[in-house]
C-alpha cells in the first residue's frame, strides 16, 4: 500500500471510530430514554442493565452504521478538499477516483461484514433482547400491569386496569380479568370484573393476593352433552369482595436467562426467513382457498346445480318467486334471509380483519428479508453521496458536513420508513419499500461523484443565468425581426 493510500485510509478510519462511538452511544442513551419505564424502580443490578443495553446494541446498527460512513466521508473528504490537499493531489496526476480508492476498498469489506452481522449478530441479539426484556418485566407484577392494555401475570392471568394509583401503584381502579381455567387451559373461560382492587404481599412472599371490590365473576361453562353445550350456558355471580392468589415462585425466582418462547420475523436468518416466508404464503393461500369454498357452499348455489328444471311445463305468470308462498312463509324466508345475510357480512368483516394480520406479518417477514441485503448496499451508496459531496463543498470538521449528512440521512431514514409502513399495510409491494430511498440515493451519488470528478459544483448558477440569459435574448431578437 502506498503512503497516500495509507494516509487517506488512516484518517478516514480514524475519524469513522470517533463518529461510530459518538451516535452509537448518543442512541444507547435514546434506547435507555424509551425503555426507561421497564428498568427503573425494579432494582435491577448494574450488570443486567449493562447486559440490556448489550443486546439492544446489535439492532441500533442497521441505522447507526450508514449515518456513520455519510457523516465521516463528508467530514474527511470535505477536510481534504478545504486544506486543498486534493488540488494538490490532482496536481500530480491523481484523480479523486484514485484517490477514494482505499477508503472504497474498505467500504466493500464494511458492506459485506454488515451483511453478515445483519444475518447472524442482530437475529440472535433480538431474541436475546426480548428474552431478557420478558424476563425483567416479571420482577414485580405491579410494574408489570399497565394502564389501558391487558397485561399477562403467570401463566393464568391477563389483567387490565383503567387506573393505578398509591406509593406503590397497588391501587387498581377498573380491573378487568381473563382467567384460564385450569381443565381447560385453551382459551379465557373466567372473566372478573371490578370497579376497584388492590395488591398486597408480604415482603419475601411468593404469594401475590389480588383484593377485588364491587365486580361480577362471569364463567363459560363447558358441556360434554352436545345439546347443552348449544346453549352456550354461563355462570354469573356478584361480590363485594374477591380475592385471588397468584403463585409467584416462578417470577421471584428472577431467572433473567430464563429461554421463552419467543419468535417473530427480526429473530430469523436469511434461510429461515425464506422458510417463514413460503409458510406464510401457503397457509394465507389455503385459508383465502378455504373461506371462498366455504362462502361459496354457505350461499347455497351448490344446491341448484342438482335440481333439473323441466321445460315442458309452463310456470304460472308470477312478479316474484316469493309469490308462489303464503304470506306468512314469505315472512319466515324474508327474516331466514335478513339473518343469513347478516351473518355473512359479520363474517366477512371478521376474516377480513384476520387476512389483514396475516398479511401484515407476511410483508413484514418480507420486509425483513430484503433489509439485510438492503444494509449492507446503502454503505456503500452512502458513502459515494457522502465523499464526492465532502469534496465539492469543501467544508470539513463537525459544522456543516454533520447538518448536511444529518439531513440527508433523515430523509433516506424517513423514506424507508414511510415506505416500509405502506408496505405493511399492503399498499405498496415489500420489496418496492425496502429498497426504495436506497434506489432514491442511488442516482444522486452517481451524480456527484460525476460532478466531484469533472471538477465542478453542486449547481452552477453562472452557466444557469447564461443559459437563461440566451434564452431570453433570443425572444427578444425574435421579437425584433418580427
């Protein structure tokens, strides 16, 4: 390696470590801001917050490491350009394209070690992560039990509260309570509602009570006579008070690397998302496949294809089919058709809600795909914005190039975003809004790099008044001879 190459390499490297330390730890401190509710007042050790903050590092990287190769490549480029260290380069016989040359070199390997790191670091720190964000929220089930959503206690137990009040949140107001009954541990049998509750415990007790006031038990009882099991019957009692016991041997037990049961589509690799992927698609495809046959034999049309109708008799002159039955059997088929009617369209709204879910989650799974392909591309394209662009403005230093590249970058991040939302809604296809603001920078660093090599700036105002300058005298002469 020749010394210039050595010397453009060190510093650039140098200065991408800096900036590297300097966002990441600006967004490990943003992550502590957002998951601040979840760690403090539980009094977790130094070293199990150290080790939260160690597995949601691995995903931060996706958005810490291209800003990081756009804000170095405009600070060291633009450096070079405003000590003129590349006029006298090009004094020389050296092109920009030279001298980039071994910064390109380590963009490439950069690029390629993203991709892996995407594939097999982020995947397992994700299920490390919320493992462990599973694990901490059971360290006290008062902190566990938020507000306006249903929380899951135990195994058993999903709880819902309106409000929360007292020094340690143990005042409940509107209590809402799924219980699983134990014969049958499939599905939310016992329902408990309360206006107001309480919890209490003893220091070092492995037993939570739950004190409920003025509410209603609600329970599904289950029949093994078919007949009585049509009659859907329930049990509903009232009480002043109820309490209920929740066995907390497991969450005291305060195993924080206890391995749950955890998936979704940021926890897999490249080959597993693919198999996620053909799953997901066959099983929407056979249940659209299923619902439209179900739909189809509901709505009755299979019946008349068995039922020949003879020409040799001619029907009675009739306005409607309905005609030809009694006014109180045009009653009944009327009602018979209102409530089928009603009853399909329940259903289709119901399955329409579920295709929707599983859609979501199939574009999702998509998006996930291509994001790891996507990380690895947008380094390198980044960085072919971020150095021709340093170079043309001739600026280095922590100023102007960090509010230009900070720019640039929220608009690449928010392109992707917004894409990526439409996509998982269905509007727009995954692979459109993975690589969409990708595709966006993709031209605008062909550009630059262009103007940066053929020496000139970002827009030429003097050419563009001449330009304009000309046009007009030419209505003018025009306009003479005329």
């Amino acid at each position: 390696m020749k010394i210039l190459d050595r010397y453009i390499l060190v510093t650039f490297l140098k200065t991408f470590i800096s900036v590297f330390i300097i966002l990441m730890f600006i967004f490990v401190l943003q992550t502590i801001w957002l998951y601040i509710s979840e760690l403090a007042g539980k009094d977790l050790d130094v070293w199990i917050v150290l080790k939260f903050l160690w597995y949601v590092s691995p995903r931060l990287i996706p958005l810490v490491l291209p800003l990081t190769i756009l804000v170095t490549s405009l600070m060291v480029f633009g450096s070079f350009a405003e000590k003129y260290e590349f006029a006298a380069m090009k004094s020389t016989g050296i092109s920009l394209q030279r001298a980039m040359g071994s910064v390109i070199g380590f963009i490439v390997v950069l690029s390629i070690t993203a991709f892996f790191f995407a594939n097999n670091v982020i995947p397992y720190s994700e299920y490390k992560w919320q493992n462990l964000r599973r694990n901490i929220s059971q360290f006290q089930p008062s902190m566990v039990i938020s507000e306006g959503q249903f929380s899951q206690i135990g195994d058993m137990f999903n709880i819902k509260v309106d409000e929360k009040s007292g020094d340690r949140d143990q005042f409940l107001k509107n209590v809402v309570i799924h219980k699983k009954n134990e014969s049958r541990p499939n599905g939310n049998l016992i329902v408990i509602i309360a206006n107001n509750g309480e919890l209490a415990s003893e220091e070092g007790s492995n037993t939570l009570s739950l004190i409920l006031r003025e509410g209603n038990y609600y329970e599904e009882i289950y029949s093994k006579d078919p007949v009585k099991r049509k009659a859907e019957p329930f049990a509903k009692s009232y009480f002043d008070e109820y309490s209920i016991n929740i066995d907390l041997t497991e969450l005291n037990n305060k195993d924080i690397d206890k391995e749950n049961n955890l998936n979704n589509q940021n926890m897999y690799n490249i080959s597993e998302l693919r198999v996620e992927i053909d799953s997901l698609s066959n099983s929407y495809s056979n249940d659209i496949q299923s619902y439209t046959k179900n739909m189809y034999f509901r709505s009755g049309v299979e019946k008349f294809k068995e039922n020949k109708i003879s020409n040799t008799a001619q029907p009675p002159a009739i306005a409607s089919i309905i005609d030809i039955y009694s006014p109180a059997q045009q009653l009944q088929i009327v009602k018979l058709a209102l409530n089928n009617a009603k009853g399909t369209l329940q259903t289709v709204d119901a399955k329409k809600e579920e295709f929707k879910l599983k859609t979501k989650r199939l574009n999702k799974t998509e998006i996930a795909l291509h994001e790891k392909y996507a990380l690895a591309l947008a380094c390198v394209i980044l960085f072919f914005v971020g150095a021709p662009l340093g170079a043309i403005i001739r600026k280095g230093g922590m100023g102007l190039p960090m509010v230009v590249a900070i720019l640039l970058f929220l608009t690449y991040h928010f392109i992707g975003i917004f894409a990526k939302n439409s996509a998982e809604d269905g509007t727009m296809h995954p692979f459109i809004a993975t690589w969409l603001s990708t595709a966006i920078m993709l031209p605008l660093s062909v550009w630059l790099t262009y103007r940066a090599t053929t020496d000139q700036g970002i827009f030429d105002f003097d050419s563009f008044v001449g330009r304009i300058g000309r046009l007009f005298g030419r209505k003018k002469k025009k306009d003479s001879e005329n």
